[in-house]
C-alpha cells in the first residue's frame, strides 16, 4: 500500500494518532488551540461538499428532535446510571459527561460513513443551543457547581459557525475527493493525537478503577451505539438516516468535558472522560469498518439502490 493509499484509510491513519499519542504523550504545548483547530479544520472541510439549501427544514427539525432526545435523553441518563456506580470523588466528572452536549465531530464523522450530512450538522447546531441551558442546570442540580456557559458560546461559534461559513469559501476551490479525504484523515489524526496524549496520565491510577471505568466506557459506547443500531435496522431504517442517530446515542463531547472538570475540580474528576476518549476513538475506527461492510438493505428503500460508504 502506497503511502498516499494509507491517507484515504480513516481506520489507519486514526489508530495511528491514537497510539502515537499515547507513546509521545502529544503536544507539549497548546493542546488546546491545536485540538480547536484541527476540528474546525476538517468540520469545514467535510461541510465543503454539503449544499445546506437543498435540505429541507421541516425534516431536519424531525431529526433534530430525535437526536436530541438520543443524546441527552437516552446517553445521558446512561451515563449518569453509571455513575452512581462509582465514588463521590468521581461523580462529578460523569455528571458532566452527562450534561455535555454531543461531540462536533458527528458532523464529519456522519460525512466520512456516508450518511447526511446535513441533517447532522442542523441537529448538532440544535444540540448545542439546548446545552446552554441543559449544561448549567444540570449541573447545579446534580454537583452543585455551574458550567460556564461562555465556553459553550464560544465552542458553537468556533467550531460549527465559523466552519460553516467558511465552507462554502472552500466548495468553490475545486478540490480532487482523495485530496479532501486525505485532509480530513489528517484533520483527525492530530485531534486525536493531541487528545489522547494530553490524557495518557489517566492510565497510570488505580487499575481496578481504571477497568471499571473501562467497563462502563465500553458500555456507554458501544453498548447503547449497537443497540440503537441494530433496532434501526430491524424497523427498517436507512442506513443513510440511522448513522447520525448512532452517533448522537454514544458520542460526547469529552473535550469539553475533561476541560471542564480540570477547570471546576480536582484533575481526578477528569479521568472518566479521558479514558471514554479512547473508546470513542476505537468505537469510530469500529464503525467505519462496520459502516463499509453494510448495505442499504434492508430499509425502507427498494433493493438495490444502495449507499456506499
């Protein structure tokens, strides 16, 4: 395989990041500002190639409502059963996982699997507008402690905003599809590089805790991803419209939330969310395999009108 062949595998070059990170422990400084900017990055990239004017609004609120309900329904109170599992040390940090909205990167991860786009980014803009208000009232219901809500402002400004409109400058250059796959790859891969590394220290702790947390990792993940769906899938959902529904039941924004944790507690509080990172990472390297490896059929479309992946 050519080296240029290895930059349209999103699996590969992801599990490079991941492992390289967690070897060299990621960017020694602005990890912050390089994880921003690499997502805002390959969001406009993936954007470029959606025409958000041939959608229509009527659907998208449809959609949005039930990926709503998915992510801080059904994930959120998951996460918050889990939790309880655990000691009031560590409460803290899945309430926040709870009361975070759903991860900016189910816009270009709806992209890379071959489901819509636009459907994805209006209910992740909807996401994010309900977590100004979800986030804080959580919160202080459940810790006592209020988020800052500015930060939340600011991510929705930075990285689905800006990305928007700056996408629409980038549909104009005409870019080959292997050029643009090739940077979104690389767009991932130093998000994760610098995620995963920033939070290798988690793994040095307590090994029971840290299986444990794993445990529920796993199950907060692939647990109710699977399980939504393959319920899709058997009531005949296309493939196309169930994607982004999986995404919103199993993805967080753990960014926001370790960031979070570090900045209103003690860095312990962060562990949870760092360690559901790395499932995160393989549970997306997982479905992109997955996503290829299935058709359309069944759905509620005819056979053979297929969608590739």
């Amino acid at each position: 395989m050519r080296p240029a062949d290895i930059l349209q595998s999103y699996a590969i070059v992801m599990t490079v990041g991941l492992v390289l990170g967690l070897l060299a422990g990621g960017f020694p400084v602005l990890t912050k500002e390089i994880s921003m900017a690499s997502l805002a990055v390959l969001m406009t990239l993936s954007l470029s190639t959606v025409r958000i004017g041939d959608t229509r609004v009527k659907e998208h609120v449809r959609h949005s409502v039930l990926s709503l309900l998915l992510n801080y329904g059904a994930l959120s109170l998951l996460i918050l059963a889990m939790g309880m599992a655990f000691s009031k040390e560590l409460w803290p940090g899945w309430v926040l996982m709870a009361a975070a909205p759903s991860a900016i990167s189910i816009v270009p991860f709806t992209s890379v699997f071959g489901g819509k786009t636009t459907k994805a980014l209006f209910s992740t803009a909807v996401n994010y507008v309900a977590a100004l208000a979800l986030m804080p009232v959580m919160t202080v219901l459940l810790i006592g402690s209020a988020v800052d809500v500015s930060s939340l402002v600011v991510s929705l400004l930075l990285l689905i905003v800006l990305p928007m409109l700056a996408s629409r400058a980038v549909a104009k250059i005409r870019m080959g599809k292997r050029t643009n796959t090739a940077l979104i790859n690389l767009s991932f891969a130093v998000l994760i590089f610098a995620v995963a590394g920033a939070n290798r220290s988690a793994f040095l702790g307590d090994p029971l805790i840290i299986l444990a947390i794993s445990a529920a990792a796993m199950m907060r993940t692939f647990g109710i991803g699977l399980g939504v769906e393959l319920g899709l899938r058997k009531a005949g959902v296309a493939k196309s419209e169930r994607i982004a529904y999986v995404l919103f039941a199993s993805y967080k924004n753990l960014g926001l939330t370790a960031t979070m944790a570090i900045a209103l507690f003690l860095p312990i509080v962060a562990v949870p969310a760092t360690i559901c990172i790395v499932f995160e990472v393989v549970w997306v390297i997982v479905l992109t395999r997955y996503y290829r490896g299935v058709s359309e059929w069944p759905s509620r479309n005819p056979p053979g009108e297929t969608l590739s992946s």
